[in-house]
C-alpha cells in the first residue's frame, strides 16, 4: 500500500517536472495526464500553464484545472477566476471558447453567470456566442432567445 503511494507520487511529480519542459507536446501531454489528478501541488503548477506561450498548451491547462468529470477527488481550489481571466481576455479565440465552455461546467456561480452576461453582450464571434448562452444555462440561467445548437 505504501509501495503504490510512493509510485503514484512520483508518476505524479514526473509529470509535473514535464510541464516545464521546453517542448510544447511534451507539456501539453503532460497536463492531459494530470487531468486525472486532483493534487494540490500538480493543480498550483497546472495554473501557471494558463499563461503558457503555448494556446495548445493554455487549452489543456485548462480543463485539466477545472474538468470535475475526470477526478476521483474534488478539485481543491477555487477554478472560477483562472477560467474568467482565459474567458476574457486570451489572445486565441479558441482559447476563450474553452474558458467559457468549462465555466458552464462548474456548479452555479455568480462570479461566472456574470462574465457570460458580458461576453453575451460584448463578443462578436458566433461560435463563442454560442458556447457563452449554452454555458449561462446552465447557471441556472434560460433566455429568452432559443439556441439551437
Ligand atoms: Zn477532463
């Protein structure tokens, strides 16, 4: 039982290791795996690949942050402000759509029905427009306006 401990945590720090590495596919592989890890410390290094250079890498770094779906444990942090900022005001489109997706996969929050209501009335992408009245609904908050997907 310890033997298996001590391997998970240093599968577990491996990866966390390769999230610093130079090459973009080795990050961003590397935080596709995490996504099935809740550890505090794989999370706190997992945040800082949100700014990553990389828009590839920010996407993945992203749902692995905040993708309940895919850990055993709750996520230990409060997700909703790192998926905000990616949200508003990322550079890549993309990007931004992913935030906005995964903030409508978290539980009811005020914080997030708020940013959504901005993007709604501020964004001009359709696609983004999209995702941000998919993702309002599910805070719990129907427009009047049908979205046919
Ligand atoms: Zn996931």
């Amino acid at each position: 039982m310890i033997r298996r401990d001590h391997e998970e945590d240093s599968k577990i720090e491996r990866l966390i290791s390769r999230l610093s590495s130079p090459d973009i596919d080795t990050r961003r592989s590397a935080a596709l795996a995490l996504d099935h890890e809740s550890d505090p410390n794989a999370m706190i290094h997992l945040k800082r690949l949100a700014d990553d250079k990389s828009s590839s890498v920010r996407r993945v770094a992203l749902h692995s942050i905040s993708c309940a779906a895919c850990k055993e444990e709750p996520i230990p942090y409060d997700v909703i402000p790192v998926l905000i900022k990616s949200a508003e005001s990322d550079t890549s489109i993309r990007v931004r759509r992913v935030a906005t997706h995964l903030l409508g996969n978290q539980q009811t929050d005020l914080r997030a029905r708020e940013v959504l209501r901005k993007i709604l009335q501020t964004a001009s992408d359709e696609k983004l427009l999209r995702i941000a009245k998919w993702s309002l609904a599910q805070h719990g908050e129907e427009l009047q306006t049908r979205c046919d997907p």
